[in-house]
C-alpha cells in the first residue's frame, strides 16, 4: 500500500515532468525542422556563389592557356626545333621566354608554366624534377584530349595541373607541335572554398567527369564518397547515409565540374539537442523542487493522519480509552472529533455490555455454565448491532454482524459435521473482521468448485490456518499481505489450500512442525503449532491416518498448506 505522501509526490512529478517532456519534444522537433530548412536555403546560395567564383577561376586559367597556345612566339619556337644554334633560332628562343615570364607575372594566381616539345624537351622558369616528372607522365594524356583542356590534381606536388597539346594553330589544327603545363597552387582553389563555408563542420569537394580531378577540404572523405554525395546534381538537398552515417549533401554541375558539399546532420541538429537537454535539465530542477514542496505539503497533511492511524490500531488491539488530539479546524480536525466520538461511543458500548452481563448473572442464569445459549447469543449481538446503527458507527456494526454468523455456524447447534459452503462462509466472515481490523494490511481471495457446496465436513478446519497464516505469516511483513483460499477437487479427494505471501517458515522450524503434526500428545508450541496440529489431528480422528494437513514454505515468499479429504456422493446432504 502506498502512502499519501508517495502518491501526492508522484502526481505532482508526473503533473509538471509531463507537460514539459511533451513541450520539449515538440520544441525538439520543431527547431530540428527549422534549423535543417534554414540551413538547406543558405548552403543552397552559397554552393551557387562558391559555383561561380570556381567556375570564374577555371576559365581564367583555361583563357591563359588558349592565349599561350595560340600566341605566335610559343608557336615559332614549337615549329622550329633547336637543333642548330643560329641567330634566328636564338632570336626565337628570347622571344619564347619573354613570352612565358609575361604570361607568369600577368596572372594574380600563385602558378608555373611548363612547355614541352614533341621530343619531351620541358621548358620553363623553376623547373622541378618531380614537375619534369609528372610532365613526362602525362604527355600521353594530352595527345588522347587532343587540344581539349584536362584538369588534374597532383597530390605529389600538392598542386592542381592544367594541361593540353599545342597543335599548329596556323596551317593545320590536327597538327601537335608541343604540350602546355600549368601547375597551380592548389591552395588558391582551396582559399576559394573557405569563403563561402556555412559552417566550419561544412566539406565541399571538386570532381570532374573522367575522375583525373579531385579536390576536397576533407582529406578522409574518398572518391566513392564523393560522386555518391554528387550523384544527383542540381537536386535542392538530399539526406545521404554513408558507411551508416547521415548527411546533407548539395550538389551542382558546371559543365564537366561536379561541384559537392555536405555535412553530418547531426552537426546541423546540434544545436537542437542542446536546447533540448536543456529543457529536461530544468525539468529536473522543477521536479526536484516539486518533490521538496510536497515533503513538505504531505508532512503537514499526512503527520495527523499517521496519528490518527497510530490510534485506530490500538483501538484494533482493545485499547479503546484514547483521544486524539484536535488542532485543525479542517476535515482533518473533523475527522478526528469523529474518531474521538467513535471511541466514546465504543467505551459506552462496552460499558453496558458490561451492565448487561452484570444483570444477566444477577438474573441467576447458569453462571458455571460453560457453553453459551446460543439464543441469548445471537439476541445480544443483535442489540450491539442495533446499538451502533443507531448510533452511526457502520464498522462496529458491521464487525458484529460478520461475528453473529460466525458463531453462528460456528456453534451450528451442536453438530460436528457442516457443509462446505458453511465452512467457506464461516472462514468468509472471519477474514472480513479482520480485514476491518488490519484496514489496508489484509487481502484476501476465495475460490470454490460450486459442484462440492453441498459436500459434508468436519467444521472448523479453515479459520485455524487462516489465523495462523494472518499471525505468523501477515503480520509480520512491512506491506500489506494476500492470503488466497481454493476448494476443489483432486482425483478422489477435496483438495482445500490456503496460501499466503507472508514472511514463511524457516527450515528448521518447518521440520519441527512437521515432527510435531506426527505426535499424538497435545503440548503447546510457541510458533505456529498448536493450531495446526490440533485441525490435523481432528481429520485424522475422523477421516484416518491418509488425510491431513501438508504444509510448503519458503523463507520470505510465504506458506501454502494444503488438506485433503475423501470425497464420495454419499456426502452430499439431502
């Protein structure tokens, strides 16, 4: 049973943690929608203005090549091999290198320019032998492209290279006369990126269709990566998972350029869940605070009512002279004016109860007389009755009635044998006084097969091992108990089982039990046995030695006992 403070607490917790839980979702939601639109338009304009600035930048490089490949000292200098040292050929090769130093310095780029003959002869300011090298390795490359233009990164020298084939742009534009290298710092394409970078998470990255140029701000994203994010250009946004990881991607096209960016989503959400832990960390402080508010609430409220609970158990135990002490002017105080009313009334109950068995022996009834007239019985718990109904006290009355059919059939006229739906009765009005008397501490169950209702036994063999099971097993639990009673039947038997979820037995004193079950000799034990065994020894007397009680306990989980009687139609009463 839970407490009033507990189930105030828990309300109260649950009456502001879940407004907020709820808002915090939907806030959550919300703001993710929001911050992954918001993104989606800025990163949309800046991939557009980032397309333009490299797209600018490409064909600045593309027009000084075409201007190196058509202007006429390059061409002079290509058509005419420098196998013979002569004036003209030493005139041409100044004018070829004025050429070349004019065309470096023009341009604002950071870059070299190579020109190479049909005999792989490189020329050029700065010439490196990594750079010769690399030259040398894509002379073929540029014969396959003819005069076309062919963008390649070169990671080696961490520069991005144009090349293309020079062909005699006088006579016959099929005809190669030499090759034209542009080597430029990759750092120039990679400063234009930087600019229009939303976010510092944001990658972009730079492909083209044959897959010789490759340019990325994120050195572990790879090729697969890149042409999967850039495979539907022109698409707004797209959510990509890669290598179980979700993305953003933006992609657009330019010509053969396949122009990417993208990022983590959860870089974009960020802030999003920041904002939603957040929201629950306040929720913790409220809840807290509301936990510390209703301490205190329920302390005030649940303090008078522990009292009067204090005082209602001693009234259960007998002790029926007490007052409680009236220092509210609220239900609570009214309460406990009725409580004190109650108890009054109790006492004066009792007292003439007393009276009445003071005149009763001064009537000269049978005052050594042991057994009680079952009449006079039934008569003065009747007037109890009717004493506390008229004085509206609903539970005193209600315990003497349960109490007045209990003896009832309990005295049955003197007869040893009742049916099972008595007994069961019997049992029932039992439990029900003491479910009054240990309010909230006792449930309990009963199961009965209505085919054996009218089958004949022995009486009182049921209320024994209910009160056992309610004094040692029940009562000594820190909750509330259950104790579940079943009569039905078993091959030829009638199987009645009472089972509680008390405390149990120990081993030990179970086989003490079980010892003392055996023994004829009636001798009184302190812990559970005398009641057993007086119900066992009773069957045994009647129905013989194979029937009995049979008892199963476990340590902390509870006692189940278990009795068997012969069953025949001949028990059946008439």
């Amino acid at each position: 049973m839970s407490s009033v403070r507990t189930q105030m607490m828990l309300f109260f917790s649950l009456l502001i943690i879940v407004p907020i839980i709820i808002s915090s979702i939907n806030v959550y939601f919300t703001l993710q929608n929001y911050l992954k639109n918001n993104y989606i338009v800025q990163q949309n304009q800046s991939i557009e203005n980032l397309l333009s600035q490299i797209t600018e930048w490409r064909g600045s490089y593309e027009d000084l090549s075409l201007q190196i490949f058509g202007d006429k000292r390059v061409q002079n200098f290509l058509l005419h091999p420098n196998t013979v040292q002569t004036g003209e050929q030493l005139e041409r090769s100044t004018d070829f290198r004025q050429a070349l130093q004019t065309y470096a310095t023009a341009g604002n780029g950071n870059f070299s320019i190579y020109v190479v003959r049909l005999n792989g002869k490189v020329y050029g300011a700065g010439l490196h032998a990594d750079h010769e090298q690399f030259i040398q390795s894509r002379i073929s490359m540029a014969e396959k492209y003819g005069g076309l233009p062919v963008w390649e990164n070169a990671d080696t020298l961490n520069s991005i290279v144009l090349y293309r084939q020079i062909n005699n742009n006088e006579f016959d534009l099929k005809l190669p006369v030499g090759y034209l290298f542009l080597v430029i710092d990759k750092s120039e394409a990679e400063k234009i990126i930087e600019r229009y970078s939303v976010n510092s998470n944001q990658q972009y990255g730079i492909f083209n269709q044959d897959h010789t140029l490759r340019i990325s701000t994120d050195l572990v994203a790879d090729n697969a990566f890149l042409h999967e994010a850039g495979k539907q250009p022109g698409v707004t946004s797209q959510e990509m998972i890669y290598q179980d990881m979700s993305y953003i991607t933006f992609a657009k096209r330019q010509s053969d350029w396949t122009f990417v960016s993208w990022i983590l989503k959860r870089e974009i959400l960020e802030p999003a869940r920041e904002l939603f832990l957040g929201i629950l960390f306040i929720a913790l402080l409220l809840l807290l605070f509301s936990v510390f508010m209703v301490m205190f609430l329920s302390h005030r409220i649940t303090k008078p009512l522990n009292l009067m609970r204090r005082k209602m158990k001693q009234i259960g135990e007998g002790l029926f002279i007490i007052k409680v002490p009236v220092i509210r002017n609220d239900e609570i105080g009214e309460l406990a004016n009725a409580m004190n009313r109650m108890s009054d009334e109790i006492v004066s109950l009792i007292q003439k109860n007393r009276e009445e068995e003071a005149k009763s022996r001064l009537l000269q009834l049978q005052t050594l007389e042991y057994q009680i007239n079952p009449h006079f019985l039934y008569n003065t718990l009747d007037s109890v009755n009717m004493l506390a109904r008229k004085h509206k006290d609903p539970i005193i009355a209600d315990i003497v009635t349960y109490l007045s059919r209990l003896f009832r059939i309990g005295l049955n006229q003197g007869r040893e044998m009742i049916t099972l739906a008595d007994e069961v009765r019997h049992v029932t009005y039992y439990l029900k006084i003491q479910e009054i008397r240990f309010a909230g501490q006792l449930y309990w169950e009963i199961q009965i097969d209505d085919s054996l209702e009218d089958i004949k036994i022995i009486k009182f063999i049921l209320q024994p091992l209910v009160e056992n099971s309610i004094n040692h097993g029940i009562r000594k639990r820190d909750e509330p108990g259950h104790i579940y009673i079943r009569v039905g039947k078993e091959e030829n038997c009638i199987l009645l089982e009472v089972k509680d979820d008390g405390v149990g037995i120990k081993s030990e004193q179970m086989e003490k039990i079980r010892q003392s079950l055996a023994i004829e000799q009636e001798h009184e034990e302190k812990d559970h046995g005398f009641g057993l065994r007086n119900v066992h020894q009773r069957i045994q007397l009647h129905y013989g030695p194979h029937y009995g009680l049979q008892l199963a306990s476990e340590e902390g989980q509870g006692t189940t006992i278990y009795i068997r009687l012969p069953y025949s139609n001949e028990q059946t009463s008439s």
